[in-house]
C-alpha cells in the first residue's frame, strides 16, 4: 500500500485551502490528543498528524512539500453525488434570495458486492428511573433479551443502566453464557431519578474500549423522562463521540421526554431519535435500529465546508434514508451510508448580495470524509463537493426537477409544524393553530387524510387549552417527519 501523503493524514483533498487544514487539524485534536484518547496505538498517530500539520500549514514548506508529490490523478470514488436545485441560475437582486439544494449520494453499484454485514460495537443504554416502571421497563427488557439471541459472534454489545447514576450490566466482551446474560437483563429494577449525562458517559466509555474502524460504533439510548441540568455535558459529549466516530440513537418513550434536545445530541453524531407512542412499538423500533446500523457501509460521513460572508445557511435536513436535521456547523454530520438505496440531503440557502461582475456563485465549499473500512480497494475517501449555481441577468423560466420539487415539498409540511411549535413556544397560539390549519390543508391535498383528521383534532385541542396536548406535539413532529421516508414517497409516485 502507498505511503500516505501529509494530505491524506488530515483527511484532506489536494487542493485544500489554508483554512480547512487549520479546520481539519483542530478536528483530529478534538479526537485523537492524548489527554482524552483511549485508544492504545493512537499517541503515534497524534505525532504524525502534528507533523502534517506543521508543514501544511506553513505556506513556504507546503510549497516545497507540493513539488515533491506526484501529478494528482483523479480516482473514482465510491460515492456519486448528484445536486439538484430550486432554480437553474441566480439572478443579480437587491433583496435577499432563497435557493434549495438538494444532494444525492449512491454507492456504485459494484461496491456494495465486496461488503457483507458491518459488523457491530453497541451499548445499550437503558433508563430505569422510576417512570420506566411496570410495563415500559418489562417490555425493555423483553427487547434488550431479543437483541441479545440475533448478535452474531463478531458483535460487540454491552449493556449500561442508568437513572440517578450509571451501572455497567452487561460489559462488552464474549456472550458465550447467554442464560447468565438473560438473567441480569431481567433483574433490571426501576427506581429514582433521569440523569440522562451518566447514562451516556458510562457508554461512551464501554463503545470507546472497544473502538474499531470495522465495526459501526453505536450508543442507543431509551428513555421516558427528561433529564435536568447536564443537557451542556451531554452535547459535549456528542460533540466529542462525533469527532471519535461514534453515533448516538435515541428512542425516546411516551410524551415526557425532551425531544428538541434528544434531536440535537443525536443529530450531533449522524444518529436518529425515534418517538415510541406506545411501547408495544418498543420491539419493532430497536430491532429496526439495529438492522439500520447493520446495513451501514459508512462511518458517519462528515461535510467540512465554508460559505461566503454573503449566504446564510438556513436549514439542513437529511430526507434519506432516515430523516432528521443536521445541527449546523463544519463539519456537517450527514450519517452512515446505507448499503443499498441513497442519501438525500436538504440544504436552504439564504443569498444575501451577490457581487458584480460575478459568473458563478459558490454557496458552500467544502469536502466529505468518510471511511468504509471493509473496503477491498481502500478504506479512507475525502470527495470534493462545491455547491453552486451560475450568475444570470434575468430569471430563466425552467421547471425544476421533479427531485427537488418533491424535496422542498414534502420538507414544507415539516417546517409548518415546526412553526407552529416555535410559535406556541413563544405563546403566538393563533399564529399556531394557522400553521397547523394550513398543514392539515396540505395533509388533505397530499391524500394523508388519516394524519389530517389526527392534526384537526389536536387544533380543536389547542383552541381550547391554549396549548399542545400532552403527545400531540410530538405525534405530529414525528409524523411529518415519517412522510419524508422513502416508502412514503414511492407511494406518491405510484
């Protein structure tokens, strides 16, 4: 295999500006400096990398380090990428304009037969507060037991309860004794407080030991409850599983859970939060998360990009294959490639100027990160991706793709209930109850009758209470969200 390039130590392309080294060094620190690793081996990495850095980020020795590498050939990454706008072009204006952009990520199709199954490296992370008790921690516990049967010997699982403080059940390791394993997990108890932190920290721990570029490094918290003054520990810690490659996944039970914030600390690491209404649909969701996480060819690609002073990034939001929205920052955590089928990624951009003189407008410049580390052919793949669009002098009538109009359209009925919710935040009700009327309008036009009758009745409830219902905020959050799968929408196409 060829030596590595100072390049390919920081996970950057070529042609990576002065900035982005900078950028890409301060992420490495972030994971690998040896204050906070874990990881025996990692402290001879840590030096190379300050060597790279050393000589990159000096302009005359990156200068000197250039000449010496040969011609830069253009090799056929793994990953195709496809964009797709709301307009063809962007025209000279003197008020701001909006623009969507939407990214399409495939595997070739010859990659996905050199890979089998991902082989896992989990940690179930279980509350057992007092609110889990009876039915809700009695059908966890059925569950944890299913999960158990189906790991094949090449996964890693442990199993961490928590509540006022953490406990380690289950420790990663072999499972040869699975009745003994069993048997703890049916010993779980409910008592006490939500600490979500401790939970959290005692997995990160358990997933850290046994860290592996080959396996999908997995945290998967359950829990009914909120958790009060360590939500800035837990965003740390995501922030820090984040730049060690390690996802987080929620399933959050009932009504009482804090949604926004499990949204932001998964989102943070490429994972996904799950609403459970009810916990017969307990089962059905870990089991799917553990299939997911199973059929992942990727660690979590990461986006590290820079925009002009004059655009504003508005929202990003991944559609495929589990929808969700991205927490804003460099790097953007778009998730794990799944094995078959596509990543879609929405981006609105808001432009506020554009300067004269100008033939094409950069809104975002960056590259992707990604790993695929049972990859035959090589395991580490940085991808140049530069959003765009040309400078005309008037508005060029062209329909825009079916792809994006589909996107914008379905994200629109997510961002009216998200309206409606910062708006009975701020206590707008009237403003909220419009943004929910004109959603059960669209519901109705788009065929979702049953949904539409649901988000009427909780209108109804809302005029009268001045307020959301106790699940009605979530159950409707959560729905929208589900009609951006992609069963929902190859259904509209059919």
């Amino acid at each position: 295999m060829a030596k590595q390039t100072l390049y390919e130590r920081l996970g950057l392309p070529r042609d990576a500006s002065l900035e982005e080294i900078r950028h890409a060094y301060r992420q490495l620190v972030l994971r690998l400096h040896p204050d906070t690793n874990l990881n025996p081996g990692e402290t001879e990495l840590f030096i190379d990398i300050q060597h790279a850095y050393e000589y990159l980020a000096d302009p005359e020795k990156k200068e000197d380090y250039d000449q010496t590498l040969p011609a830069d050939q253009d090799v056929e990454t793994p990953i195709s990428h496809k964009f797709y706008y709301s307009q063809p072009s962007l025209v000279r204006m003197d008020e701001p304009q909006v623009i969507y952009a939407l990214l399409e990520l495939r595997m070739h199709p010859d990659t996905s037969l050199l890979i089998s199954s991902t082989p896992l490296n989990i940690s179930l992370v279980v509350d057992c507060s007092t609110s889990m008790q009876g039915t809700r921690l009695d059908t966890v516990k059925l569950t944890a037991i299913d999960l158990v049967r189906q790991l094949r010997p090449q996964d890693v699982f442990s199993l961490v309860k928590f509540n006022d403080w953490a406990e380690l059940l289950i420790p990663p390791g072999s499972r040869s004794d699975i009745k003994s394993t069993e048997m703890k997990i049916q010993l779980l108890q409910a008592g006490g407080g939500t600490e979500i932190f401790k939970g959290l920290e005692m997995g990160f721990s358990q997933v850290s030991q046994s860290l592996a570029r080959d396996r999908v490094n997995h945290i998967i918290l359950i829990t009914d409850g909120r958790t009060y003054g360590d939500e800035l520990s837990c965003e740390k810690l995501a922030d820090q599983s984040s730049a060690m490659g390690i996802g987080i996944s929620a399933l959050g039970i009932g009504n009482q859970w804090n949604d926004k914030f499990l949204d932001r600390i998964t989102s943070k690491t490429g994972g996904m939060c799950r609403y459970v209404s009810d916990i017969s649909q307990m089962r059905n969701s870990l089991l799917s998360e553990i299939t997911r996480l199973g059929s992942c060819l990727t660690e979590p690609i990461n986006y590290s990009y820079q925009i002009p002073s004059n655009v504003e990034l508005r929202s990003t939001f991944r559609l495929q294959p589990d929808p969700s929205p991205l927490v804003f920052g460099s790097p953007l955590i778009f998730g794990n490639m799944p094995r078959f089928g596509s990543m879609k990624i929405l981006v609105e951009f808001l432009i506020k100027d554009i300067p004269a003189k100008t033939a094409s407008f950069t809104l975002a410049k960056g590259f992707m990160n990604y790993e695929i580390p049972r990859h035959a052919v090589q395991t580490h793949y940085v991808q140049r991706l530069i959003f765009e669009r040309p400078i005309t002098r008037a508005v060029i009538k062209e329909e825009p793709s079916i792809e994006i109009l589909n996107a914008v359209k379905l994200f629109s009925l997510y961002h009216l209930q998200d309206r409606a919710s910062e708006a009975m935040g701020k206590g707008d009700v009237n403003a909220a109850t419009r943004h929910m009327e004109i959603l059960a309008t669209h519901l109705v036009n788009k065929g979702e009758q049953d949904f539409a009758e649901s988000v009427m009745e909780e209108i109804a409830y809302m005029k009268r209470n001045q307020t959301f219902s106790e699940d009605g905020e979530k159950r409707i959050k959560y729905g929208t969200r589900a009609l951006l799968l992609p069963a929902k929408t190859a259904e509209r196409k059919s």
